[in-house]
C-alpha cells in the first residue's frame, strides 16, 4: 500500500456535513456541493477500554460513502460495518451520496482533503465513476474497497489503481438462485401456482435500474434460465412483462398497480430484483384483493431484508435471497485492517479473489419461510 500521506490543513471548506441519520454508534452524513463551511458531527467510539496496550484497528479510521442513504439493504450494511468495526477498534463514518454522483465525489473530494481517514469505502451512485474515484484516492494515497454496488470492473478499474478492491454479490447468482426458487417452487406444487392450469408459468419482472450492473446481470440470469426450462420442457413459461421498479417500493407498487390492471389473475409469479419493490408489489396486490382467496401470484425479492419477514411468515411472499449485508461489512473490515497495516488484503482469512483478481463475493442463500432463522440471525449482527 502507498503510505499516506501528510494530512493537508483542514480549512473552513473542507467538508460540509448535514446530519441526516444515525444509530447509537455512528452518524450518516451528506456531502454535498457546498463546500463553505466544515462542521464535524459525533463520530464513531471505535476504541474499548481495557489494557493500555494497543489493540487491533486502533485508531483506524475508515469513511462509508453510501450511494443512498434511505436505501435498506445500504443502511444494513453500514450498520454491520459500525458493529463489527467497533469491536475491532475501527471508526466508520458514513455519507450521504443523494443519489447523484456529483454529490458523492464532492463529498470524497472533501473527506481526502482532511487527511483523516485512513481507508474510504465506496457504494457508488454511478458505476462509472471508479476512474474518477480511484485517481483521487490515488493522489491522497488512501485505499479504496468498493461495496456492494460495482465500479466498472468488466473495464478493468480495479488495475487502474494498485489499491483499489471490491467486495459484493456475484452480480447474476441473485438473479439465478431466485429463478430456481420459482423453479422448485412450480415442481413441487404446480396446480397451485398455475391458477389458469395451462401448464405454463405467466411472470412478471421488477428489475431495478435497467442502466445498472447489478440489474442488469441479476435480470438476464433469470431470462437464462427460463429460456433454458422452456427449451427442455421442465417449466415451460412466458415473460408478460418486465418494468423499471428503480429499487424503490413505491415504484414497486407502482408498477404492480398497473400490471393489476392490465393483467390481472394472469400473473402468476413476481420476481424482484430486490426486497423493497417486493413490498411493493406485495402492497398493490393485498390492496386489489389478490391473495383474498388464499391465492395470488407467487412473490419472490433479493436481499433478505427485515421489512419482509412477516411477507413471508404469512406467505404474501415466497421467498428471498439472502445477499449477507453482515457478511459483506465483515469482508470490508478484515481487508481494510490487513491494507491499512501493509499486509496482503486476504491474509489471515479464508476469503478468496473472484475472477477480476480484487474482488470477494457473497455466497448467496435461498431463503423461504422454513429459513428465515438464517436471515433474522445475519440482520441480527446489523442493528
């Protein structure tokens, strides 16, 4: 790792932080344009007392740019990151991108400028920004560990910059686990899920953001996989539509209510790209009576999130895909520890390099009523 370097005089427009939200141990900033003013809100208690000897990640300080604040499955993952960065003495401050990456690369530009943090965490707005934000990491000889959400990696930005990593989901097997939970799902109970018994499967898509990764990829390994049941005769299925839910549940439900309208009992299954337009949709559905026969079309999310347990519980949902946001934060932590203490990023674990050769995946996990343990027990580690 480049040895940081000296800390540049922390002037009255270094930073402009907006407290927007916190939990008991760290606060979420916005970094926003307006860079006139610096005002420092609390921070983080990263380091236990005890013996005098110092101890692991002492005195580190690492700084979380979340692309959206009120995004869940990013706020879980920040939490996880506050919770088992403290009990590693390591301070995360958090910031608000809005968004926008304009905002997000001020609010970078800024936190460099301080001299404070020793490692910057990376959930970017755009995927592709990693150039714009690996040569300013680089001038200030601070590491970056991208999260979750992906730079351009299929282009190579990992290489532009020797300190640059990510950590997150393998961008298609969310895609993938959750179109063969529908799979298993129509051969163990097929005459209940095809309400018009025509032997095939009629489903609807909620994709995120059609110009992002995650999206992207997650939506063409379930196509992948349906085309390939339709080949082989094992479920046979048509796509009715597929809509923009941009992540949000009221998109979600948006869409959902159009789809009511426009197909009613013929949806049979709903695949989401993620929990929060899940809810979504399971919301338009209860509200136009869908499940009032103890019917309604299957409902599947990604992520695993808390809000749609009880989805599940009452089987409004079918399931999810568990995407381990503490696993995720655990994954970011250890590197930064071993980065920012010269080390090999991995050493001392049993994380391994994905295909870019700086990147570690989250395994997934198929989550239905009977494993919601596994999901509540992983969430637990992030409140």
């Amino acid at each position: 790792m480049k040895k940081k370097a000296a800390a540049i005089l922390i002037t009255a427009m270094a930073l402009n932080l907006v407290a927007c939200s916190s939990s008991n141990t760290s606060n979420t900033t916005t970094a926003g344009q307006d860079t006139a003013a610096a005002e420092n809100a609390d921070t983080t208690e990263a380091a236990e007392e005890g013996d005098s000897e110092a101890t692991e990640g002492e005195g580190l300080k690492i700084a979380f740019f979340m692309y959206e604040n009120s995004n869940t499955f990013t706020t879980y993952i920040r939490l996880g990151l506050e919770n088992y960065g403290a009990e590693h003495n390591v301070t995360v401050e958090s910031f608000d991108g809005r968004s926008d990456q304009a905002t997000q690369t001020d609010g970078i530009t800024a936190a460099l400028a301080t001299g404070q943090y020793d490692l910057v965490v990376v959930n970017p707005v755009d995927s592709g920004a990693g150039a714009t934000i690996n040569s300013l990491c680089e001038q200030n000889g601070v590491p970056v560990i991208y999260a979750d959400r992906a730079p351009d990696l299929i282009g190579g930005v990992l290489d532009e910059y020797e300190d640059a990593y990510y950590v997150g989901l393998d961008w298609s097997e969310p895609g993938a686990v959750q179109a063969e939970m529908m799979y298993e799902d129509w051969k163990n109970n097929q005459e209940a899920i095809d309400t018009n018994g025509d032997g095939v499967l009629q489903y609807v898509i909620l994709q995120g953001n059609v110009a992002q990764q995650n999206a992207i990829y997650r939506t063409n390994a379930i196509h992948d996989l349906m085309d390939q049941w339709n080949e082989d005769g094992t479920m046979p299925n048509g796509q009715l539509d597929i809509q923009d839910g941009n992540w949000t549940s009221e998109q979600g439900r948006n869409v959902m209510d159009t789809w009511n309208v426009r197909f009613g009992d013929q949806i049979e299954a709903v695949l989401c790209n993620n929990d929060t337009m899940a809810m979504g949709a399971v919301e338009s559905l209860k509200t136009a009576g869908a499940f009032d026969d103890g019917k309604g079309p299957r409902v599947y999310g990604i992520n695993g999130i808390p809000d749609v347990w009880d989805m599940i519980e009452e089987e409004t949902m079918s399931g999810t895909v568990l995407t381990s946001p503490y696993t995720e934060a655990q994954i970011i932590i250890d590197m930064a520890l071993n980065i920012c203490a010269d080390k090999e990023p991995l050493e001392g674990t049993d994380y391994q390099w994905g295909e870019f050769g700086k990147d570690v995946r989250v395994v997934n996990i198929p989550i239905r009523i009977e494993d919601l343990d596994v999901a509540k027990e992983d969430y637990g580690n992030c409140m």
